[in-house]
C-alpha cells in the first residue's frame, strides 16, 4: 500500500486539531501535480501529515485517507481563501478528501533534521525549493521517518 505525504499550515488544521476532530476534509491544494497525487490515494492508505508555513516545519504525526477524492466545494465559495474564479459547478479541476487521525508524534521532526538524514535524500520534501503540498513517499523513506519519532 503506497505511503504520502501531505502540509497543512497549522494554524488551518494541525494534526491536533484532527486528533480532536477524528475526522477532516483536506481541501484547498491548487497545484496540478499534488491534486493528481491526491487522486491516486486510496482508502486505507496512510501520510505524514506535515506542518508547514510556521516557526517549525516539520512532519507531526500519521493520517489515513478515508474515502475517495471528491470535488473540492472550497473551489466554488467566494468566501473562501481557496476559491477558484474559474471553477464551476460542473468544471471543478480541484479536488479534496477526507482523512482521519491516526497518530500524534510527541514531537514534530523538523525540516531540518529531516534533511540531514540519508535515507531521505531523494525525498521532493527535502529537495531545496520544491513546494509541493502533496507527494509520494517511499517504503524506505518511511520506515526512515518513523525511526526519528
């Protein structure tokens, strides 16, 4: 079963705030390649849910996907800060879905010794300015993760 990984500024949805909920729609990704990585996750399968765009960057904890993509209604709001002037209801390019808590680190693992880690060294994560909100992992760069909590 393929492994992800998947940012979400804290301040909008942070792993706690999941734990909390239990359950969250992740919307809002508006880059072509991440939507198309989010459209390949299947039920059951699992991510990294990374903090990003705060004083600490870093993975924080495991998520797992619930149900299938859908169109991302964040598309269609004018109120939201996700809103797409171009999408309609029956031309919506964006997708969100559903995810569920799965675990909590006791700490997150900052970018920065994220980088330093080998196993690692082919992650887009790590690669220096790659932004991508969505990715892939690998069984080795997980297993590698999961060694540092």
């Amino acid at each position: 079963m393929p492994f992800w990984l998947m940012k979400s500024e804290p301040d909008e949805l942070s792993i706690h705030d999941l734990q909390r909920l239990g359950k969250a729609r992740w919307d809002g990704v508006r880059n072509y390649q991440a939507r198309n990585f989010m459209r390949a996750m299947r039920p059951g399968e699992q991510f990294f849910f990374y903090h990003s765009s705060c004083p600490e960057p870093g993975i924080a904890g495991i998520a797992r996907i619930v149900g299938d993509t859908y169109p991302d209604p964040t598309a269609l709001d004018p109120q939201s800060h996700y809103h797409d002037p171009k999408a309609s209801a029956e031309k919506n390019p964006w997708s969100a879905l559903d995810v569920e808590f799965v675990e909590a680190f006791p700490r997150v693992i900052p970018l920065a010794q994220l980088r330093e880690q080998a196993v690692l060294s082919g992650m887009p994560l790590v690669q220096k300015g790659s932004r991508l909100s969505v990715m892939p992992v690998t069984d080795e760069e997980w297993a590698g993760v999961l060694a540092l909590r």
